[in-house]
C-alpha cells in the first residue's frame, strides 16, 4: 500500500502533467480555437463524434479528421 509521501509524489506528477496538457491545449487553441474546442467537448466533456459535429455545426467527417488533427498535434507537443 503507497504511503504518504508515494501519495504526494503522485499527486505532483499528476500536477505537473495536468499543467502540461492544460499549456499545450492553450497553445493548441491559439492555433485551431475549433480543434481546441472539439478536444474540449471530446475529452473532457465525454461527446461522441457525432455529439460534437451536431454542438459546431459541422459534419462527422470534418470532426473526425479534426480530432485525428489535434490528437496528433497534442501528441507531439506533449513529447519530451
């Protein structure tokens, strides 16, 4: 069983890593405000492709390749 201190620890990693994807999300919405926000409503707000094209107004296509576009790009910006 993790300790108090392996606890913290975590806590920290988890942390650094939230702040992390939170700058790079920022980043990302500098550049693509819409491949930001159909990031938003995929992961954090737990939408269907289908959910999301119908919330922006645009086809399921579109927001597939989106979503692949800012997967992509997030993944990248997140590499050490």
């Amino acid at each position: 069983m993790p300790g108090p201190d392996d606890l913290a620890a975590l806590a920290a990693e988890r942390a650094a890593a939230d702040r992390e994807y939170n700058e790079a999300l920022t980043r990302l919405a500098r550049l693509d405000p819409e491949q930001a926000h159909i990031v938003e409503l995929r992961y954090f707000g737990g939408l269907t492709i289908e959910e999301t094209a119908e919330e922006i107004g645009s086809s399921p296509a579109t927001v597939k390749r989106q979503w692949a576009m800012a997967r992509a790009w997030l993944k990248r910006a997140l590499e050490p």
